[in-house]
C-alpha cells in the first residue's frame, strides 16, 4: 500500500450476466478514484462454496489493464458467530470468495462482524470465542492468498433482536485474534446508527477501531433508528431514518470531529460506499472524500 490514502469506490451491479460490467468500470475510472471495490456478494462468483469460473472469467476480463487498486466486498452473509454446525459452511464460502478475490488482484478483503440473537450473556460469549477461532484460521488463508481480511462492523438492523459488535467491542475481538492478516473496516454510519440507537459516544466507538483499520467505508446518514412504518425508500430520507448510504454532507455524521479524534494507517483506502439512488452525486463524493481524506491524521 501507498502512505498517503487513496479515495475509493464501490462498483454498482446492473445485469447479473455482468454484460454490461467494463461499461459500469469506465464510468467509475472517469471519477479518477485510485481504488474499487468489487461487490462480490452480488456477482455469482461462489456457487455452492465453489468458485463459478466462468463468471470469475466475466469479472477478469471486465477489470484487466486498468490502472486501479481493487478491494473486494465477500458475501454479507457468512457469520462466524453463527451456531457451531453453520461454521464450516461459512468458513467454505469465506475460503472461494477469498481465493475469487486474490484472482482478481485485490488487496483487501471486507467480512462483516458476526451476529446473534439476543440471549443470556454466556451464549453470547460463545458466540464471540467461535468467531474469534474461525477469525485466527481466516487470517491464515488470507495470508497465503496475499492479501488483508477487514472486518467491518455493522449495527443491529432489527432494533432489538440481534446482538453484534460495538465498534469498541470488535476492536478488541480483533486485538484478541491479533493476526497481523487480520484488520478492520470501519464503517462510520454504522457505528453512529449504532450509538444512535443504543447510547454512547460515537468517537469513543469508533477511535479503537480505526487504530486497526486498513480501508474505510464512507457515507452519510443521521444515526437514527428504522424503527417506524415507512412505505418507500424516500419517505426513509425525508425522515432521516436507517442506513441510507447518503452522499457525504447530505446526513450529519459528524466527519470534521471523526478526523480530528482519530488516527489512520498509512495507506488507508477511504471508499465510497453510495446508494444507487445517489450515483448522480459520485463525482461531487469523491471529492468530499478527498478533502476529508486530507485532514487525516496517517501513520
């Protein structure tokens, strides 16, 4: 990785045959962004725990020659605090996607923290050991197939039901794990939906956490709880409600404090992760990004 922090973005998925994916690439690359991040989630690339090589193939081909660093987003859905018996399921599907990514050349790998449902206190603690093991063996494929596991912190979605990490939390579950293939993502909108919900002091959340990171997520929303009746996305954002991934400035996550309270390593990838809705702002993203990005406390 380069010292000074490269400005990112995540791709957009339109045609699941991916036909129209090098179109979707050379509009990004217009932006002037030194990083992508691949959706891997989206892109048929793990069928049944296997790589599907032949639209890895689409993907190779839609990504080569260009003068871009990739980062990779695996399936949002693998759980290493899940019960026991789903674990090596998960750990099969963490295994192609990680493999598909290192094909893809890509540097960083972004696994959501685990979840659980809410239950007593020692079941949850259980919950934290299984990951932490499954984390410890992650960090060895990660390191032979060259390239950074970031686990990136989420927020209960269900207001209620599910247990996940703090972003203070999952610090020290990773310092636990101390991996040196092994980093974090943090997700700034989650942490704030997080404290937003539950009480706390967002920078106090997130500094331990960025002390660890290697990539970022950046986007915008008011740290609100999606917790009442809305009928469409918009009436979402007329309420200011929920993980909008709203352009930078349009919510009030309060970045001129993030970048003052915390420090990054050098290197960073500040990526852009932006609702579909608002891709006629990327170009405006960027370079909020870039100026957040050079307030940055680095090293």
């Amino acid at each position: 990785m380069s010292k000074s922090p490269k400005a990112g973005i995540s791709a957009r998925i339109a045609r699941p045959d991916l036909s129209d994916f090098s179109a979707i690439l050379d509009d990004i690359e217009t932006l002037g962004v030194e990083s992508i991040e691949l959706p891997a989630y989206d892109m048929d690339l793990v069928v049944g725990g296997r790589i599907c090589k032949p639209q890895l193939a689409v993907v190779k081909a839609a990504i080569a020659g260009r003068k871009v660093g990739w980062t990779v987003h695996g399936p949002l859905s693998i759980n290493f605090m899940d019960e026991a018996f789903r674990g090596p399921r998960h750990f099969e599907v963490l295994t192609a996607s990680v493999e598909a990514a290192a094909e893809l050349g890509a540097a960083v790998y972004v696994l959501h923290t685990g979840h659980v449902s809410v239950q007593a206190a020692e079941g949850i603690e259980d919950a934290y050991a299984r990951q932490r093991d499954w984390l410890a063996k992650a960090g060895s494929l990660a390191k032979a197939h060259g390239l950074t596991i970031c686990v990136e912190n989420l927020f209960d979605w269900t207001w209620g039901k599910l247990h996940t990490a703090t972003a203070s939390r999952l610090a020290r579950e990773l310092a636990a794990v101390a991996h040196p293939h092994i980093r974090a993502t943090v997700d700034f909108s989650h942490a704030y939906l997080e404290t937003g919900y539950r009480g706390g002091n967002f920078l106090d959340e997130i500094q331990p956490l960025t002390a660890i990171a290697r990539h970022l997520h950046i986007h915008d929303s008011f740290g609100r709880a999606d917790d009442i009746y809305m009928y469409t996305d918009g009436e979402r954002l007329a309420h200011g409600h929920g993980d909008l991934h709203l352009p930078l400035g349009w919510g009030d996550l309060p970045w001129t404090d993030v970048m003052a309270h915390c420090r990054f390593a050098e290197g960073t990838v500040f990526n852009i992760e932006l609702n579909p809705r608002f891709w006629h702002t990327a170009k405006a993203c960027v370079a909020a990004v870039r100026e957040l990005a050079a307030r940055a406390e680095m090293g």
